[in-house]
C-alpha cells in the first residue's frame, strides 16, 4: 500500500494520469479501511473546473513601501491575496514582505459594489448626486473636446494638473502617465511642492544645508530612541516597511524608546515605547524647555556646538545678525519677547510635566548614541516649519552626530526641496 501512495504521490498528474490514479487511491483507501469513496466522479468534477493561478503583483499605495503579491486568481477572479515568500527570515532584506491591510482588502475593494466601474457624467447641479452613465468612447471624446477647447481658448496654461493619484511607482498609469499625455499637449500648469513634506523640505536646508538622514537601521547602534511625532506603526508597515526595520535594529541595540505624540500610537505599543502626550502644535515649545535645561544644568557644550554651527550663542552670530538673536539668547529671554523658556513655561504649553522636560534633556545629552527623529504630521500646520527645525537642532545641540547611531533629527525621505 505504502508503494501504491508513494506512486500516487510523485507521478506527475495529467487528467488521463489523475483520472487513472483515482482509481488507484480508491482502491488504496478501499484497502486501507474497506471503505468505497466516489472518487471517480469527483476527479472529473475537479478536472472540469478551471486551476487556479498565482499572478504576480505589488502594492501601488503611496505610503513609502512596495509589497509584492501573490494574487490567487481562478475564472479570472481573484480568490485570495497572499504574501510572497521570504528566502530567510533570520536574516533582514531575505524576509517575508508581509503586506499590511490594507491591501489584503484589494479584494474587496476589487469587487466592491460601490466602486465606480463606468464613466458617469454630472447631468444636475454640483453636489446634487445626479449622474448619467456613458461610455468610455464618450467620456474620452468629451475630455479630448474640452482640453483642445481650452487650449485654443485660454492656452495651455489654462490646464491644471491636479497632484494625486493615490497610487504610485509606475510609469504607464497614474500621475505620470497624465503628466506625459498632457505635455505631449504642449505642457500644463503644475503644481509646486508637495503635501507630504511641504515644510519640512522646506526648513531643512536652513539647518543642514541639505536634507540629510540617517537609514533606520542605524539604530541598531543608538542606546536611546526619541521620535517626535512619528508613527511608523501605522505608516510605514508591513514586512517591508521601516517599521519593521527599527524592530529589527531594536532586537539588535536594545535602545530605549520614546515616542512623544498627541496619540497613543500602534508604534508606542509595538516598539514598546515610554509613550509622553503632548498637546499637538507645540513641540517647538518641548525642544526649547529641553535646551533651556541643558543650558542650565551646564550639558550644552558651547565650544562644541560652536565648532560646528552658526547661531547659537552671541560670539557665533554672523556679523550682520540683530543683538540677541541667536538661539541660545531666545531660550534665555534675552530676544525682544523677554520670556526664558524654561522647563516649566514648556509644560504650560505642552502639557508634559516640567520634571519629565527636565529629564528628557539630561536622557539625550546622557545618551552615548541618541537617535532624534520625526514624522511628517507636525510640520503640517501653520508655522510647522518651526517645530522641524527647532527638532533638527536637538543632535546639534546635544552633540548627538558624526558617529554611528544617531540621525539628524530629520526623517530620511526627502534629500532636496521640492
Ligand atoms: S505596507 Fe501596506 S499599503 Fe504599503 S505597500 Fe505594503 S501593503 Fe501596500
């Protein structure tokens, strides 16, 4: 009997072979507990349906990572999204890419009965609900007469192209197909800059010169974690996202994290963060109670930071700048609003506790190799390009760079200003 399943096992299965070795297994299972099975009519039930395929895809969402799948297709509809497989997990970059929900929902978003499937023209007024459906061949001629329409009328100027597609990373759909299409109309009215990183693209030449970050994975050499507002967790996920790297990098340094956020994020919980709420809007305002600490108790090293940067103490101003305007002197008091920013004003505004402020700045001056960053969230407010800045000063000013494990302060994503 062992040779019978041996046989049924390895041979290749043909329908003629896979009809012929039905009879074998039911004559194995006959013997095996004398009992019949219909195997015969369910081996042709089976070969009549059609196989299913496994086709090979990527996530398109723009959140940063590119997840491969597997998309299990049988009758040309998919039946089930899975993860590729990984070569090694015990070893990063071989892993599983474990794609995240959101697009294990491409599925039901497929098929989805509210999904737009054909082209629907407005026929009441705007925001009255009232479309009509019409054909592909109409929509396009429609759009055709109405941008050669404009052109002739108002010039090519006159067409905007509007910046998001909600998918990303190919060249053939989406933003970049339209932006070819329309140049080969004789070009469009863009947009400037961008509604990730508009301000922090924005300040950070102004600090560094140039936009600058450390990969993630340095942090597999920092002894402390601070991020500002970063919540990877829930915006860099899956397998291949940075998520996964900074848990890798943990596994390995053993850093203690900080996560300092409005919101209880999925990042505190998962990379087992010290989680200190702060009233949104005023980090600018915690960086500045953490300097006037460390000015206080003697950790900023002025030679030090004067070796390397302009601004942070009277002697270091250049020659043009205003009396009282280096950073130090607004952190004293000295500037034209006369308010030292102690620990104390910082929690008044922040809503964390002077005594944690306090401790804050010692942690990261104290720190061997203290990794300071932030997300994106912040700067997305009016005057948020202050809150950047004021972080990226933080590795400056506790002399937390040019050795391995710290970051600027920054997120790595953009390296020039749009
Ligand atoms: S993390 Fe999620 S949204 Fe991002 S690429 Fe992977 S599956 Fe798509």
């Amino acid at each position: 009997m062992r040779k019978a399943l041996n046989t049924l096992l390895t041979e290749k299965l043909t329908r003629r072979t896979f009809l012929n070795s039905s009879g074998k297994a039911a004559a194995v299972g006959a013997v095996a507990t004398s009992t019949t099975f219909p195997f015969t009519a369910s081996a042709e039930t089976s070969a009549q349906a059609s196989k299913e395929e496994v086709k090979y895809s990527a996530c398109l969402v723009n959140c940063g990572s590119r997840c491969p799948l597997k998309v299990h297709v049988k009758d040309g509809v998919i039946s089930y999204i899975d993860s590729e497989d990984g070569i090694n997990d015990e070893v990063f970059g071989e892993h599983q890419i474990t794609p995240c929900l959101r697009v294990r929902a491409n599925r039901y978003k497929t098929y989805n009965h509210d999904r737009i499937k054909s082209p629907l023209l407005r026929v009441g007024k705007r925001g009255e609900g009232k479309f009509k459906k019409i054909s592909w061949d109409e929509a396009t001629t429609l759009i055709a007469d109405k941008l050669k329409y404009t052109i002739e009328k108002h010039g090519n100027e006159a067409i905007f192209y509007q910046y998001g597609t909600g998918c990303n990373g190919g060249n053939i759909h989406g933003r970049n197909a339209m932006r070819r299409f329309l140049s080969s109309t004789g070009g469009y009215l863009n947009y400037h800059n961008s509604y990730s990183t508009a301000q922090i693209s924005r300040i950070e030449p102004f600090v560094y010169g140039k936009g600058h970050g450390s990969f993630m994975s340095e942090i597999a050499n920092s002894d402390l974690v601070v991020m500002f507002c970063q919540n990877l967790a829930e915006t860099r996920m899956s397998g291949g996202g940075q998520i996964y790297e900074v848990l890798q990098a943990l596994e390995k340094s053993q850093a203690k994290v900080i996560i300092i956020d409005p919101r209880y994020t999925d990042s505190s919980i998962g990379l087992n963060a010290e989680w200190l709420p702060i009233r949104p809007g005023t980090d600018a305002a915690l960086v500045a109670g953490i300097v006037h600490t460390l000015v206080d108790e003697g950790l900023a090293d002025d030679d030090f930071i004067n070796k390397y940067a302009t601004g942070w103490d009277e002697d270091n101003l250049p020659a043009t700048a205003p009396k009282n305007s280096s950073y130090k002197s607004y952190i004293m008091g000295k500037y034209n609003d006369g308010i030292e920013k102690t620990a104390e004003w910082a929690a008044d505004l922040t809503r964390i506790p002077a005594a944690r402020i306090r401790q804050l700045a010692r942690e990261m001056a104290s720190a061997n190799n203290a990794w300071i960053s932030q997300g994106w969230g912040l700067q997305r407010t009016a005057n948020g390009e202050q809150g950047c800045r004021s972080i990226m000063m933080l590795p400056v000013i506790t002399k937390q760079f040019g050795k391995p494990g710290p970051n600027t302060g920054d997120w790595l994503y953009h390296e020039e200003p749009y």
